[in-house]
C-alpha cells in the first residue's frame, strides 16, 4: 500500500529540538578516550596545585586549592561480602551536583580565590600561579577534549587522543590566550579601584572619593561586567577555537557575545546540560562501582573473606605481619588499579564540561550568527567529499585510486645551463 501524498512518516527531532545536540554531547562525555584524558589533566592539575600550596601557604593553614577527587567518602563495613567495601564514590553523593557545575567551580577556584575579600598577598599569590597553572594544563587536555567533541557533533567524526592533542597544542596560545587577555583587561581596569582604595586611608581623599562615588560605582559595573562574562564565558571562549580555529580574540569577543546577547537561551541551554550530566555521572559511577564490587565479590569468594579484606582494603595488608613481602606488593598493585578506576569517576566532571561547552557554544552560535550546527574549520581545509578519482590502469585495465598531486600540471622543463 502506497503511502498518501503529504504523510508524515518520520520526524527529524533535532531539526525540530535542535538542543537535542546535548544528548551527544554527553555520548561524546562517556568516551573512554575523553575520560582518560581528563583523568591525565586532573592529575597534572592537582600535582601542580600541591608544589604551588607547599611553596605559597603555612603548613598550619589549610590547602589552598581543593582537590576534585577530594570527594570521596568511605562507606561503612559491608554486609554482602563480609568485608569493607571502600566506596569511594557514592553514587548518591556524587549525583547530587551536575558535573558541569561541579567542572567549571574546581577548574575556576584558583581566580575565585583572587577575588576574595580579607585575603593576603601569599594567598593571592598562590592563587594567581594556581589559575595560570589550570590554563596552562587544560588548554591543552581541555582543548583536545573541546576538539574531539567538535568533530564529533558537527560531521559525527572520532578522533584519536594523539591527534586531538596536536590540534589543541597548534592552537594552545589562542586556547590560554583568551581567559588570560581577559584577566589583564580586568586587572587593568582594576588598577585605578585599587588607587582609590589606597587614597582613601586618608580622610580628605575620603570626602572626595564620597563627591564622586557615582563614577566609581560605573568603573565597578564595567569591572563587573568584564568578570562575569569571563567566568560564565570561558567554557565558550575555548569551544570558539576548537570550533572555528581562530585566535584569542574571536575566542573572547564570542565568549562574551554569547554570555550577555542571549542570557536566557544560555540558562536553558546550561540547565538542560546539567540534567543530562546528571543522568551522565550517574552511569559512570554505576559502571565503576559495579565493577569493583563485582570484582571483590568474585574474587571474596575465591580467596574468602579474610584473605580478600587483607590485600584489598587499604590500611589493613600494612598491619599484618602475617603477609609477606610479595603479598604485600600485590596488595598494593591490587589497590592502585582499582584507585585507577575510582578515578575515572572522579575526573569525569572535567571529561563532561567540554563537551557540554562544545554543544552549547554550537547552540549559541546557531542562535546569535545564524550558522548550522555542522559547520567546523579544520586546520588542514574542509576535507574532500565524494568518491576519489578513478581511472584505468594501461597495461591491466584495472581502476585504481588516480593521485590529485599527479593530476596537476607539470612544472616545463627547464633549459640545461650552458
């Protein structure tokens, strides 16, 4: 039976919800090649942040920056295997904060700590070379997971982790560049607040600081303006380059652009990838959590409990004298790869904001420049489509694949020197 004229007989859902994009965005989140790449970035980032906490803070004061992986909490003895099960990421804990907030807080404390009131200069100092310190590594790690994301929501391309690194370190200046170029103009704009607040210890320059406190109140607005956009609009600024392949300051005037000409569209677009890194953070933690009891469960069972509580649970192999040396060391290989695994729970906030920032800017970007969701640059020129060129081999008549560079015109042939 034929089908009638003007029937509908399929919806393309994403033509008409193209948010839909952010559903990939966290398929694209999900990679193994995403997450491990976030995993490697959060270590450098919090090794890093360790030597910058030793060299700047007291050792009495408490760590200046806080570890993403910090989030961990050991759960009580378990009952069904008859040892205790070191959970250390609670499904429930952990799902209680969307990891696209729980990302973008950790990634941007080191600049929130800058802005404190009551702070002093260690503090800030630390601060500052911890921010530089996150730029510096998530340009890159940051930039390869934008990358890949990229091509994957534009022309459902895969890229290897090696290849998205060299795209993000070809463009690692424009990456760093844009909140950095941000941050001096916030700073510089500052500077004047700041001789203000220097005059004023003074009682006369206070009086006069009050005759004019309206126009200082304007220089606060545009400070305001200036890190608000940047703190809502890096994401978007990094997502710019590893979209479009521009520098620095197409990266900050579309991060800002986006940020304050569509504020709504933005807070939808954020609160629908929030949900969906929900839904995310909870399967990844069921995937690691099952493994690991699945695993402990197996091997309990096989061992028994007390062999099984003696090399799996950490602080317990130490305190047995009983456990030889080789014993011991394979307890500790036992815990370092599951502790291995329990990261991968405990970076993927960081593997979930770029790509959610990815499907966002491309909303955004369809939204304010009228562009399609598939358009992307690449380093290299769009890559040709269609089938290669085909001609006849002479001798045997097979078709093979015609080289383009033996298509083109040959250089004439030069004259022999005299």
């Amino acid at each position: 039976m034929s089908n009638i004229a003007n029937t509908v007989t399929s919806v393309r859902w994403t033509a008409i919800f193209p948010w839909l994009i952010l559903v990939r965005a966290a398929r694209v989140s999900l990679m193994v090649r995403v997450i491990g790449l976030a995993v490697v970035g959060v270590a450098l980032t919090q090794g890093g942040w360790a030597i910058i906490d030793g060299l700047t803070i007291a050792r009495d004061d408490a760590q200046l920056h806080q570890r993403l992986t910090d989030s961990a909490i050991d759960a009580q003895p378990g009952v069904e295997f008859g040892f205790d099960a070191r959970h250390g990421f609670d499904l429930h804990a952990q799902v209680l904060g969307s990891p696209l907030v729980r990302g973008w807080s950790w990634a941007s404390q080191s600049f929130g700590i800058l802005f404190e009131r009551g702070g002093n200069w260690p503090r800030w100092f630390g601060a500052l070379l911890g921010g530089l310190w996150a730029i510096a590594v998530w340009a890159l790690f940051g930039g390869a997971i934008a990358r890949i994301a990229a091509l994957y929501l534009t022309r459902g391309e895969t890229v290897v982790p090696l290849a998205a690194l060299k795209a993000a370190f070809v463009r690692w200046p424009s990456t760093a560049g844009a909140p950095v170029f941000a941050l001096i103009a916030i700073f510089l704009l500052s500077l004047p607040l700041i001789f203000i607040g220097w005059t004023i210890r003074l009682d006369f320059f206070a009086l006069l600081a009050g005759l004019l406190w309206f126009l200082i109140l304007i220089g606060g607005v545009a400070l305001a303006v200036l890190a608000i956009g940047l703190a809502i609009g890096w994401p978007l600024m990094w997502s710019t380059v590893a979209v479009e392949r521009t520098d620095a300051f197409d990266g900050i005037s579309r991060g800002y652009a986006y940020v304050y000409q569509r504020p709504l569209h933005l807070l939808f677009f954020v609160i629908v990838a929030g949900a969906l890194g929900l839904l995310a953070q909870a399967a990844i933690n069921l995937i690691v959590e099952g493994s690991i009891d699945a695993t402990q469960w197996a091997v309990s069972s096989g061992a028994g409990e007390l062999r099984s509580l003696e090399l799996l649970e950490p602080g317990v192999a130490e305190n047995r004298p009983s456990l030889g040396g080789m014993g011991l060391l394979g307890s500790k290989m036992m815990r370092f790869w599951t502790d291995a695994l329990y990261w991968f729970a405990a970076a993927f906030p960081m593997a979930y904001l770029f790509p959610a920032a990815t499907g966002i800017y491309l909303l955004m970007r369809r939204q304010i420049d009228a562009a399609d969701l598939g358009d992307v640059t690449f380093d290299e020129g769009d890559p040709q489509r269609g089938l290669p060129t085909l001609a006849n081999d002479p001798v045997t008549s097979v078709p093979h694949v015609v080289d383009p560079a033996a298509t083109a015109a040959p250089h004439p042939p030069t004259a022999p020197a005299p």
